[in-house]
C-alpha cells in the first residue's frame, strides 16, 4: 500500500459500515471516546498504541528502481469486505 490515513477517520468509515451492514441493535448510536494510553493497552494491548498515530507510506524506491506501481483497493475501499470477514468470523453474519 502506499499513501496515508489517519486512524480517526478510518475508524468513522467503519463505524457507517457496521451501520449499514445492520451489525448494531436498532437505534443504537455508536458514539465516539478517546482512550487513554493505559485503557488503550487493557483493551488491545502494546499495538493499540499505534492507534493514535498517523501512517504515510510512499513505495518511491519502488518505483524509482523497478517502475512498480499501486494497484491495489486502497485501505478505505477495503472496509467494507473486512467488517464482513470480521461479523463472519464473530458469528454475526452466516451468509
């Protein structure tokens, strides 16, 4: 992959998928909530840290060198097909 994303708003993509997916009780509202550092490790341990960071990625070698070239969905056009492999593997979804 190569580009950047910022957690926050990736995590509100999900959200409106999980949504839409029908995957929360009717009329619940997801809400948002900042963890601190230390709940962020009891929920998902040492990596949630990276949480809260940015990532930018540039393949410039890559393409320099080897004329290599993305392809690839980016990372948002692939949440939906990840919330559903996720609500399959949690039982959510049979289908």
């Amino acid at each position: 992959m190569t580009g950047e994303h910022t957690w926050g708003p990736l995590a509100h993509t999900m959200a409106a998928k999980v949504q839409e997916k029908g995957l929360v009780k009717e009329g619940a509202k997801l809400e948002e909530y900042k963890l601190d550092k230390q709940e962020a490790i009891e929920i998902a341990g040492f990596e949630a840290l990276s949480w809260g960071l940015n990532a930018i990625t540039k393949a410039q070698r890559l393409e320099k060198f080897l004329g290599w070239k993305p392809q690839h969905p980016s990372l948002e056009d692939e949440v939906p097909d990840i919330i559903e492999a996720e609500a399959k593997r949690l039982g959510l979804l049979s289908y």
